[in-house]
C-alpha cells in the first residue's frame, strides 16, 4: 500500500455470534471488525471477536498511541473484541469509541457487558475507554472523511461512508430494509462509492421468515449495489450457522455480477 492508497482489511464479518471451526475456516468465525489504513494511520470499525487478532498483529508491530473506532452499535457481537485487544490490555493504545447513537446507549453497554459478574474487568472503568459523540456532518479522522448514516436495526445502528486517498468505502451492518425514508438516505450515502460493506446474512427466501429482526438478504445487497452504482460490493454479517459451502454456493449463484459482488472473509486486504 502507498500512501496515496485506501485499504480495508477484514478481521472478522461473522453476525451475531463468533462461529469458529473446520466448517466455517475459509470464510471465518470472527465477528464484526474493519481495519482502514491510510497515509500510514488506521481506522476500526466495530470491536467485534476479530478485534483480538486485530490486536495481536498491533502487539508483533508495535502499538500506536491511540485508536479510534467507529462503533455501528453496541450489540454484544460487536464489543465482544475488546475486552481482548491486547494493545488496551496492555495499556500501550488509548482507544476511544465513537458513535452516532445516544453516548449514554454505547457506555451503558459497555457498562453491563464487561462488569461482574459477567466479566471480571470493567471497561470503561478498569481500562480506560471513553466514549465521544460523531459530529452531525462530516467528521475528520487523520486523513479520513467519514459521514454517518442512520440503519434499520432494533435499539438503532448507524453505517460509515469513509474517504481518503481519493477513494471511498462504505460499511453498511446492520440494517434491514424496508423503512423507505432510510433506505433513500442509505442509497444517497453509499452512491458512487468504490467499495461497499452490506449485511445480508441470508436468501431472500429466507429472509421472508425473519422480517423484523434487522437485517437484509442477498438480494437487496445487489438490488442496492447496482442503484446506487457502487463499484464492488462485499456482503458481510454471514449467518452463524452458514458454512463455507452454504456461502461457496451462494457467491456462485449471485456470479451475475462478474466480480462486482461477493461475500467477505475473514482475512482479506482490499487496496482501492
């Protein structure tokens, strides 16, 4: 990467729960975690389970001063990661959480998760992890741009469109659609881009038995993709209970999109 460059690097695009074994290796088990790196700085989005690798490979590095992430919401899938960054753990990284939801939301999240008698450590608390409010509009992050969007999800999510290097990405989890007022905001906030991140673990067939429960089918992703003329797309926050050959075959069926359309994995490095 140079520094004229914007990557993504997937350290974890599993929902709802980690989902580790010999079934689910090549697209991966690790929960929600995004790395952008750009002009020699990162970006998290999310502190998912992949939030541990994330820290260890910080760890081999060497550790920045600071980190900021954009959280999406304060689900358990998405904080489960940070009670393992070893960069916190080890007080090397000051990391702070930033968020479009209510700050109150994210802390009293954070509160009840890592707090006895569920975990013996608390954050914020034990580890410092404060909690800042994104800015209406635009905010600035080094050399990233990043605007917040509202999502469809139950207790409210927000999604990222980021720019740096001339490049745009956006991270889409978790959202249902179907409430059209958002659904017009989304299209107009990820249009153009080069890269989208989309939650739809599932067909839309099988999304017909879960209306409600806040998030999109393949489908819609594609439908999205080719509107708002987004240049790739990944699809993320894959089912747990999905395997490499459910997704194999899925990726195969939406292979109408001649490359422009697949399913995210654990581990991979895109360089816009």
């Amino acid at each position: 990467m140079t520094d004229a460059s914007l990557s993504l690097t997937v350290w974890g695009c599993r929902g709802s729960i980690p989902a580790p074994g010999a079934a689910t290796a090549g697209f991966g088990g690790d929960t929600s975690c995004y790395e952008l790196s750009a002009a020699g700085r990162s970006l998290v989005v999310d502190c998912g389970s992949g939030m541990r690798e994330l820290g260890d490979r910080l760890m081999r590095e060497g550790p920045p001063d600071a980190l900021d992430v954009l959280l999406t919401h304060p689900h358990f899938d998405h904080l489960i990661g940070l009670g393992f960054f070893a960069p916190l753990i080890a007080r090397r990284t000051a990391v702070t959480l930033w968020t479009a939801l209510p700050v109150e939301q994210v802390e009293d999240a954070l509160g009840r998760l890592y707090s006895p008698p569920l975990w013996p450590v608390r954050i914020p608390g034990d580890y410092a992890v404060p909690v800042r409010a994104l800015p209406a509009g635009p905010a600035g992050f080094g050399p990233f741009l990043v605007s917040a969007v509202p999502l469809n999800h139950p207790g409210g999510a927000t999604g990222f469109r980021i720019e740096a290097a001339g490049r745009s990405l956006c991270i889409i989890t978790d959202h249902e659609h179907g409430a059209p007022e958002i659904d017009a905001r989304l299209a107009r906030a990820v249009a153009g881009a080069d890269l989208m991140l989309y939650d739809a673990p599932w067909s839309a067939e099988e999304y017909r038995r879960r209306v409600g429960w806040g998030h999109s089918s393949w489908r819609e992703a594609c439908g999205l993709a080719v509107a708002a003329g987004v240049a790739r797309t990944l699809i993320v926050h894959h089912s747990p209970t999905r395997t490499d050959a459910d997704l194999s075959r899925a990726e195969a069926e939406l292979g109408a999109g001649r490359g422009r359309i697949g399913f995210a994995r654990d581990g991979m490095r895109i360089t816009l």
